[in-house]
C-alpha cells in the first residue's frame, strides 16, 4: 500500500512541476506577445508620423510651386500693363 501511495505522491508532485513549467512558459510567452505587440504599435505611430511630414514638405512644395507661378505671372502682367500705359502716355 505504501508503494502505491509514494507512486501516486511522485506522480503528483511530477505533474504539479509540469504545470508549474506550463504556467511559467505561459506567462513569458504572454510577456513577448505584450512587448511585441507595443513595438508594432510603436512601428505604426512612427509610420504615420513620417507619412504626415512627407505628406507636409509635399504639399509645402506644391504650394511654393504655385506662389512661384502666380508672382512670375503678376510680374509679367504689370510689366504689359506698365509699357501699354506708358505708350499711350507718350502718344
């Protein structure tokens, strides 16, 4: 009778030592996925942030482009206008 109870004794105490692995695999299993899933959210907060500035210098450059446009047109039509009146000033 002894023997079979130090059996079942042995038998627990290895069972409890396999949940205890289980449990501590687990947990660290748990402590990755959790560090995992903060670098993502890291990852996608710098992605939008650089889509953001790109999508600004971008646009900043487009806006310059125009400003460049309508000032060289504003410079030639003063210009037309400015000869036009002086011709018929002299005239």
């Amino acid at each position: 009778m002894t023997g079979i109870l130090v059996g079942v004794a042995s038998g627990d105490l290895r069972m409890h030592e396999t949940l205890d692995s289980f449990e501590v695999a687990f947990e660290h299993e748990a402590a990755l996925e959790r560090r995992r899933r903060a670098q993502l959210r890291q990852r996608a907060v710098e992605r939008s942030q650089a889509r953001r500035i790109h999508t600004t210098h971008k646009r900043g450059n487009v806006s310059f482009g125009v400003l460049l446009v309508a000032l060289a047109f504003t410079v030639i039509v003063v210009t037309v206008i400015m000869f036009e009146t002086l011709a018929w000033l002299m005239a």
